[in-house]
C-alpha cells in the first residue's frame, strides 16, 4: 500500500524533533507543500530533500522527496566513453554558466512532456536565482553547453550548490544528429569543473538511470549520503573559486 504523503511546513523543519522523525522515517520518502517561499526551499534542500511537483485539483503543490536511495559521483570515479573523449577533443562547444537561465527552463518544457519544472516551481527557482544572495551556501546554478560557431545552446541544466556539493534538478540535450552525445559532453564537462572548483561531491538524485551508472556515480543509502552530506554542505568555497558558477 502507498504510505500517505504527509504535509511539511516550515514551522515543521524548525523542530528538531520534527526533523529527527523525518530523517529516521524509512517507510515515507515523499512529502508535500503549497508553501512556495524561498525559505523552505532552502531549508528542504539542506536537509537533502529534492523538490519536484505534483499536480492536483487544487493546483500544483510542492513534492519534497527525502530519497531512500541517492547517487552520488565521486570524481575519483568519473567515466569518459571514447565517443565523449573525441568530442572533447574536437572541443567545438564550450561550457557556460548562468547566461542564459530563461531558455533553460523553456528547453525543459520543449524537451520533456511530463515537465514537473513549472509554473509555480519554475517562478521559485527564478527568484532564488536572480534575487536571492548566496547564503547558508546556498546558490541557484544554470549550466550550459554552447556552440563555439553557432552560439546555440546544445544542452543545459538547473540545479543548485550548497557548501561543497552540487545537486543536479533536471537537464536536457538537443536531438539533433549531429549533436550526439553531447548531453554526455556537458555531464563530463561538469563534473570535471566541479572536480576542478574543489567541490566534494555531485548530488545526482535517484541512482538507477543508466546514464548516471555509466557516468560514475555510486548508490548510496540515506543514511550513507545523509552523513556525507551533513559535512559537505558545512564546507564554504571562496567567492574567488566559484567565480561565475
């Protein structure tokens, strides 16, 4: 039987006593809320939460997953396929960061039929981009891979960095032909400025999509990545290190 999805506020994350059940509930991993401030966005994400969306006859809410399982890549265990090694070395595109955030979000919605990065969401993740400062180290982040010739954006995504981890959201790649994998291009290009920037760890969110495996990343319980999470995002990395990402 499906566990009742159970409403959470802020008022809840602001009780140690709330938050201790919720990290030790082993039999609920989703949670719900129509609370769209950037307050407890930031407050879900810390605590390891991934926010996606559900729709409703009331209206789009809020669906904060505390994941039972996570994938996490160590850049120690990074895999380049030759087919990506050639594309780096034909090095015809380049990798961007936070230009061009609006066409993202339009690529997501083009790109994937069941887009949960909408409406209300997509307006949140807008405001925490363009207006919140980065505190508690916490940072919207746009990627993007661009045509060195064209200037057209190939693939891009959202997610976001606290302390010295980065969380992936959602991303897409053009279908194009002759752009192949070039949406691998761009995982391989991030996860080798990450590694670059002195960050710990790349959040990549539920582990078994093939594309996660083949890159690198390594299955982890809550309880695995919560620990290795709780010290990471402590971890500040300088202003001067992050420069435009």
């Amino acid at each position: 039987m499906q566990p009742k999805i159970y409403n959470i506020t802020l008022q809840h994350l602001e009780s140690e006593h709330y938050k201790e059940m919720i990290l030790k509930d082993m039999t609920n991993d989703y949670y719900w809320s129509n609370d769209w401030s950037q307050e407890l966005y930031v407050k879900l994400a810390q605590m390891g939460f991934i926010c996606t969306t559900y729709d409703t006859k009331e209206g789009l809410v809020l669906l904060p997953e505390l994941q039972f399982e996570y994938g996490i890549l160590d850049f120690k265990n990074l895999h380049i396929s030759k087919k990506v090694q050639k594309l780096i070395n034909k090095n015809d595109s380049t990798l961007y960061f936070n230009t061009r955030f609006d066409e993202v979000l339009q690529r997501f919605s083009l790109q994937h039929k069941n887009n949960w990065l909408k409406d209300e969401y997509a307006i949140l993740l807008k405001e925490l981009y363009t207006n919140h400062k980065e505190s508690n180290n916490f940072k919207i982040c746009c990627i993007e891979l661009i045509s060195n010739e064209s200037k057209e954006l190939i693939a891009g995504e959202i997610g976001y960095k606290i302390g010295k981890t980065y969380t992936s959201l959602s991303g897409f790649s053009s279908k194009e032909k002759k752009y192949n994998n070039y949406g691998k291009l761009q995982l391989v290009l991030l996860a080798k400025h990450l590694e670059k920037e002195g960050f710990n760890f790349w959040n990549l969110g539920h582990p078994h999509m093939v594309y996660k495996q083949k890159l690198g990343c390594i299955t982890h319980s809550r309880e695995e990545f919560l620990k290795r999470w709780n010290r990471a995002i402590k971890l500040g990395i300088s202003d001067k290190i992050y420069g435009s990402f």
